[in-house]
C-alpha cells in the first residue's frame, strides 16, 4: 500500500476501537484512506486514541454500531469501497450454550454488511 494508492478512497473498518483493529485504522490514514471506523460506544474514552492519529481530524469518522443492527453498519460503510470486518459482536444475553450463539451471533453480524 503506497500512500498514492489510498488517496480519497474509503473504507470501513469495524471494531475499530480494538487492538487490531485500531493499528489497521492506523495503518489505512498513515496511507491516506478516509476511514470510517465503527464502535460500541462514541463517548468510551478507550476510543480516544483513535483520534490522536495522523491524519485522522480530516480522514477519520467514527460510527457508533451494533454489528448485529443492519441500519448502524449500513450507516458506517455507505459510500466505502471496502470493509474490514475486524469486530467481535457481543452478545447482549447469556447463554446456555455460548459455543453455538456465538457461532450464529458472527454468522448474523456478517450477513450484516454481506450486502455491502
């Protein structure tokens, strides 16, 4: 990826406020993507990292959204190229068999952005 290669293209990169997920985002503007990063929570000040990165006042947009609501993520990559589906979806309930929910909790958030 050469810093040309980026230039006004976006992405969407979910989960971005993760350990992986946020040296990708790192990564992306340091090559001069527009990023638009999803999130669980706007207000989490384990997200304020995000926006101490290079570039990321003009080339950043954080998305506040459900991996498992279809309206939050089709907000966050509308008008994106690609998505890097980087997000862990967590489950609002416990489970009894936590195996098989998770299994079909990450089958549902990739139909989430499969139209995408």
């Amino acid at each position: 990826m050469d810093a040309a290669a980026g230039a006004t293209r976006r992405v969407c990169v979910t989960g971005a406020g993760g350990f992986i997920a946020s040296w990708l985002v790192k990564l992306l503007l340091s090559k001069g993507y527009i990023v638009h990063g999803t999130v669980r929570d706007l207000g989490d000040k384990k997200n304020a990292h995000l926006k101490e990165l290079e570039n990321a006042s003009a080339n950043l947009q954080l998305f506040k959204a459900d991996m498992l609501d279809y309206d939050s993520v089709r907000s966050a990559i509308a008008g994106c190229e690609g998505v890097f589906h980087v997000a862990c979806p967590v489950p609002s309930t416990r489970s009894l068999n936590p195996d098989v929910s998770l299994f079909f909790i990450f089958i549902d958030s990739y139909h989430s952005i499969s139209f995408f």
